[in-house]
C-alpha cells in the first residue's frame, strides 16, 4: 500500500505537464472554439529551441527554405529565406548562456507560433465545418512535427534542466513516512502547474481582456457589437496558449525526449475535457489526477498478481483514453459549442459513374507501370498501392460517413501483427531474423481473414463512443486511442509475441500454392512481381466496392449522416447501426492494408504505425480528395515514399521526408480553406469537365446576330 501510495504522489510530475498543457488546450477553445491537436507539437518546438539554444546557441525559426540548394536550383543562385539564428557564441558544456534569456527566446517563439497559427491556420477557417477545422490542427501538428525532423533532426536527445528541474537534485526521502523517494522535481511541476493555473484564472476572472474572452465564447457578434475584436480575442488567446506549451515543454524537458512531448498531448486533452474545455481549475485538477492515476496503475503492474498480458506502459498510455471516454460518454452532449456566425458547407462526394471505365484505366496504368519498374521502382509502387488500400477506408469512414477518426492506421497495425502472430509457427524465418515468434500456425489465407475480424471488433469497440459523441470529441477519442494501441496491444509479448518489441517477423505468405510476398527471396530486395500483381488486384477490387457503396442505399444514408444525423434519423435510417457498419468496413479495409503492408516487408516495427504516420496519410487523402476514390489514388501519389515525390527525387536529388511533411500539411491546410475538402481530384475533374464542355459548345454567333440587328436598325 505504501509503495502505491508513493506512486499515486509522483504521478504529479506527468500530472503537472497534463495540466499545463490541458490549460493551453482550454485557452485556445475559449478564445476560438478549436480544440488544437497541435497543442503538444507547439510545446515539443519549444522545447528543441530551448535545448538547441543551450548546446549550440542557434535558433531554428519555424520554416524551411523553399529554395534548397540542390539540383538546377544550385546554378540559379538565388537568395535563400533565413532559417537559422546565431544568437550566442561559444557555447560549450561549462558555459552555457544566460538562462532566464534562453526561457525568454523561447517563449517569445512560443508566442510567435501563436500568431502564426491564428493568421494562417485558424482564422481562415474560422467558419469551415468541423472537419475542416479539425483537419487544420492536425495540420499543424504535422507541420510542427516536420519541422522539428527538418530543423533538430529529430533523433532523441537529453537535457539536465536547470534549478529545481532537472534529475540530479537530491530526490524527497521516506516523503510523509511512507518510504520510498519521489524525484524532487515532480513536486516543482506539480507547483508550477497550480501557479499557471492561478495566474490564468485570474487573468480570466479579474481583467477586461478575460471579460471580453468570455463574452465573444458566449456569442461572437454580441462581442462585436459592444465593441470588441471576435479575431483580436482569438489572436491573444492563440499566443497565450502557446505561450503555456513552451512553458510545459521547457519545464517538461528533463523528463522525457523532447520529441515525445508533442505526444502529451493526449494527456492534455484528457485534463481539458475533464474541465469541460472552458475551467482551467478543472483542467489542472484532471491533469494532476490522471497523471497520479496512471502512475498509480504502472505501479499496480509490479506485483506478482497482476496479469502480464497488461504491460505496464500500456496502461500508463491508456489512463488518458479511459479518462476522456468516461467523460465524453458523460458529459458529451453538455460540451460547450462556440458558435460562430456561419459554418461552411460539407464537401462534395459526387458518385462514380463510369467506375468500370475508371478501373480499366487505373488496372492499365498500374499493370504498365509494374512491367516497367524494377528494383527500387517496384518498390515504391507497392508502397503507393499499400496507402492508396489504405485511404479507401479513410475515404468510407471519414469522407462518406463524416466520423472523424484518427486510429485507423493503428488498426492496419493490429492487424498486421495479429496476422504475424496466427501464421507463425516459433520457426525461423529467414537467416536476418533477429527474434523468433510463435503462434499458432494458421494457413495465410485463413491468418489473413482472422487478422479481419478482430481488427474488425476493435474497430465496433473504438466506434461506440460514435453513437453517443460525434465530430471534433470523437476525434480526441481517437487520437487516444492510437497511443493505447501502440503501447496496450502491438507492444505486448504475451499478447502479440516476442518480436512485437523488436522487428517482428513476418512468415511467408502463400495463397493457392503461390507465394505473394514482396520481399523476393533471389534478390533480397522488395520488388517481387507477383506481390505487385496480387496488390494491383486488390486495389481494383476495394476501388470497386468503395465506388459502388457510394452509389447504392448504404452510401447515400452515410451522406445523410454526414449532412444531420437528426433529420436521417427522422428519415427512418437507422444512425447507430449505420455508424457502426461505416467503422466496420473501414477497419476491415484499414486491416487488409496493415495486412499487404506485412506481406511486403520481411518485418515490422510498431513504430511504423505510431500517431504521426496515420496522421500523415490523413493528410494526403484529404489533400487528395477525401470524398472521392481518386482522391485515394491522388493521396496515394502524393505520400512521402510515394510515386510523385520519388519522382522528383530524381530531379532534385534527395528530397527530405519531414519536407515532403511540412508541404503536405501547408497544402492540408490551404485545401481546407480554398477547396472545402474536395481536395485536387474534384478540382481536376471539374477542370476536365469544363473543358470538355468548352470544346463540345457550338460557335458563338452571338456576333453575328449582333451584326445583322445593327444593318436592319
């Protein structure tokens, strides 16, 4: 009891970062009514430029150059927009620059992202739907994300802190004698996290800016007709919130890679809703207790009663998830709506007409192109065929239905490993393999369809919180359930085996005698032609199904759905029972994807379905299009690793990953407010129609006529 007790105490370290950035959250709502997923990307920016600062001096501004200086570009010679600023010279480990000037630097970045993201993300989209405000935050979360790769590398590194937090201060000793000892530092997060809160509430509660940021929450044009600024209040409110994620990601840093903050913030929206996205005494006090309650759980998983099966990151990692279900199934239909003068219209999903036509010309064009491509080429046009699989469930879910959800690569994850581990048989696979896996030896075909179902089930369990919340709470729902995913049940040897936590083989897939893996056992590399043909089959037939889904009953009481769940269900559809089959094909095609992906690599790592590789393909299906089957096959294209990008690699030799990222999200964001969604195929439809139009439409006489008026008059 006492050793629980103990853990419950220093639970407030992580406890104090949740409520922090659970704050910032509840700031950002009540100044614009967006809950900004990027929230923990802004914190993890500041923390890389407080570090870089301490280490080398330099500060990275939040942009990439747009010139790079490669290919012909070199011979141009063009200026090049600053990225980097020197700002202290030598800096060495026993000469570190001024700290209270570090902080400062780094807040006053916080505060300029701040602004950044009110001008050129969420003010643009202030009366878009739902999804496409949704859809902006995680652009901006990729954008960050891709910054921080492009700008810091990326790759993990350590800093001590300074003051009272860091790891070397002398640790609390037998705190309240109940033995044990409780890092020093947890207690100062726990102190900074209730003097943030103080500071905020009053600034809210005292001040006419706080005033006037509760009256336009209440009602925007009311604000505006006594005289204050609906944007000026968001603006503020912006670089307020970003201000407290610098702070939590500097104060935090000691903890934890800087790189895993962004990812706080699934603790963050956790304390927010717990607060009911408008109190932050409520959002500290959720912070501070889920942080006590997940670390209480991990010390619960020490004891020899506790079932294995249950590791204890997975149930630090599924605190937040819990907690923001509970709330949501609670409290869900009590959460404030800001309301704002108009909301956009939904984007189009105009049906496919000639879908046999569109097939035969996609089948052709993937078939010549599989013939002409070998080695490395090959490759990569499995990977788009892989995401293009993957992006028909998006497109289902999402685009059809209009549920935003953000774990269905998590569950192409599932899948995948669940897969691996009905085909294994505890044999070596191949002489590279680092960890043998056992299971229970099923044939392919029948692993495959099993790996279905139960990505199937988890999918109708994630989706039932759907019934009772819908859009922007679904989709912190979601995003939290991806790190439970990743940590409860892909890294989990009871469970998936000895290689889920290290590269986990995948066994030699074989449908009617034929193997139709991509790894090819003569060359050793990932461009066997039968895996290619066996995708390119695959993709027509769901292209097919999609396409005639969108067409038939089902996909028009998706469309209905999507328009005013209440007027359907006056119409007599049946919504919860049409949700649950829109998240249950979508899992099915999100499993078959994480399946094929299984088949092509000799083995996987969980971390290729961490949070930020779902989120990217979101992002490029929607930039795609993501009502429309083309978008799919844009998305697909357009991916980092994709057709196109590799393409251009030719060209401009090695195009960066985190660049190809970074535009994606900008090209995210501006096809949210330019084409509503509808995304580049839309566009180059409607352009082909027009011009088809153009061409098809008779002279104009309209001269003529006028000529021969004027000689009669």
């Amino acid at each position: 009891m006492e050793a629980l007790l103990i853990a419950l105490i220093a639970g407030i370290g992580a406890g104090g970062l949740y409520a922090m950035l659970g704050s910032g959250i509840v700031i950002a709502f009540r100044g614009s009514g967006v809950i900004n997923f990027g929230h923990g990307a802004v914190a993890g920016y500041t923390a890389y430029s407080f570090d870089e600062l301490r280490e080398t001096g330099s500060l990275y501004l939040p942009w990439f150059d747009p010139i790079p200086e490669f290919g012909f570009l070199k011979t141009l010679k063009l200026n090049n927009i600053p990225v980097r600023i020197d700002i202290f010279d030598n800096v060495a480990f026993d000469n570190k620059p001024n700290l209270a000037l570090t902080i400062f630097i780094c807040l006053v970045m916080s505060a300029f992202l701040g602004l950044l993201m009110h001008f050129l993300v969420f003010r643009p989209l202030r009366n878009s739907p739902i999804l496409g405000k949704v859809i902006g935050s995680i652009g901006v979360f990729l954008y960050l994300s891709s910054m921080i790769v492009v700008n810091f590398g990326g790759q993990n590194r350590g800093d001590e802190g300074f003051s009272g937090f860091n790891n070397t201060a002398e640790p609390v000793r037998n705190f309240l004698g109940l033995g044990g000892t409780i890092p020093r530092s947890n207690f100062y997060l726990f102190g900074a996290a209730i003097l943030m809160a103080v500071i905020i509430w009053g600034l809210y509660r005292f001040t006419k800016f706080g005033i006037a940021t509760r009256a336009a929450e209440e009602n925007e044009k009311g604000a505006a007709l006594l005289g204050y600024s609906p944007q000026f209040l968001a603006g503020a409110n912006w670089v307020l919130a970003s201000i407290t994620a610098g702070i939590a990601g500097i104060l935090f840093l000691h903890k934890t890679q800087p790189a895993q903050i962004a990812l706080f913030v699934v603790g963050g929206l956790g304390a927010a809703l717990f607060g009911n996205l408008t109190s932050i005494p409520g959002a500290t006090l959720g912070g501070l207790f889920l942080g006590m309650i997940a670390g209480g759980g991990v010390e619960l998983t020490t004891n020899d009663w506790w079932p294995e099966i249950l590791p204890g990151e997975g149930v630090r990692n599924f605190m937040p998830l819990l907690l923001i279900i509970v709330v949501l199934y609670l409290r869900g239909d009590k959460l404030p709506i800001r309301g704002s003068i108009s909301i956009g219209r939904q984007p189009r999903a105009p049906s496919t007409n000639n879908v046999t036509i569109g097939v035969i010309g996609a089948v052709g064009i993937a078939l010549m192109l599989s013939n002409i491509f070998v080695s490395k080429w090959e490759s990569i046009l499995t990977t788009t065929l892989i995401a293009i699989v993957f992006m028909y469930s998006l497109t289902v879910l999402v685009g059809f239905l209009g549920q935003i959800s953000l774990v269905q690569w998590s569950i192409s994850g599932l899948a995948a490993y669940t897969m691996i581990r009905l085909m294994a048989d505890g044999t070596k696979i191949r002489d590279t393999d680092f960890a043998l896996n056992t299971g229970w030896g099923w044939p392919t075909i029948l692993a495959f369809f099993g790996a279905i179902v139960v990505a199937v089930i988890c999918g109708l369990l994630i989706g039932l919180p759907a019934l009772r919340i819908r859009g922007v709470q679904l989709a912190v729902v979601t995003i939290a359930a991806v790190i439970a995913i990743e940590n409860l049940l892909l890294r989990n040897p009871p469970l998936m085996g000895d290689g889920s936590v290290s590269v986990n083989p995948t066994p030699k897939p074989s449908w009617f005698g034929q193997y139709v893996g991509g790894f090819n056992p003569d060359t050793a590399r990932n461009d066997y032609w039968k895996f290619s043909l066996f995708l390119i089959i695959t993709a027509a037939l769901l292209g097919i199904a999609v396409a005639n889904l969108r067409r038939g009953q089902i996909g028009r009481r998706f469309l209905a759905i999507r328009a005013n769940e209440r007027a359907a269900s006056a119409a007599g559809i049946n919504v919860a029972n049409m949700k649950l089959l829109g998240f249950g094909i979508s899992s099915g095609i999100a499993a078959i994807a994480g399946c094929l992906l299984a088949y092509k690599l000799p083995g996987l790592q969980e971390t290729q379905f961490e949070v930020f590789g779902g989120l990217a393909l979101l992002a490029f299906v929607y930039l795609g299009g993501i009502t429309t089957i083309w978008g799919a096959i844009v998305g697909g294209c357009l991916m980092a690793g994709g057709l196109l990008p590799e393409f251009l690699g030719v060209h401009f030799e090695s195009i960066d990953k985190g660049l190809i990222n970074a535009v994606g999200a900008i090209g995210l964001i501006v096809n949210a407010k330019v084409t509503n969604g509808e995304g580049i195929a839309l566009l180059q439809t409607d352009l082909v129609k027009n011009t088809l139009t153009a061409l098809r439409r008779p002279p104009d006489d309209t001269a003529n006529t006028s000529n021969d008026e004027e000689a009669v008059v």
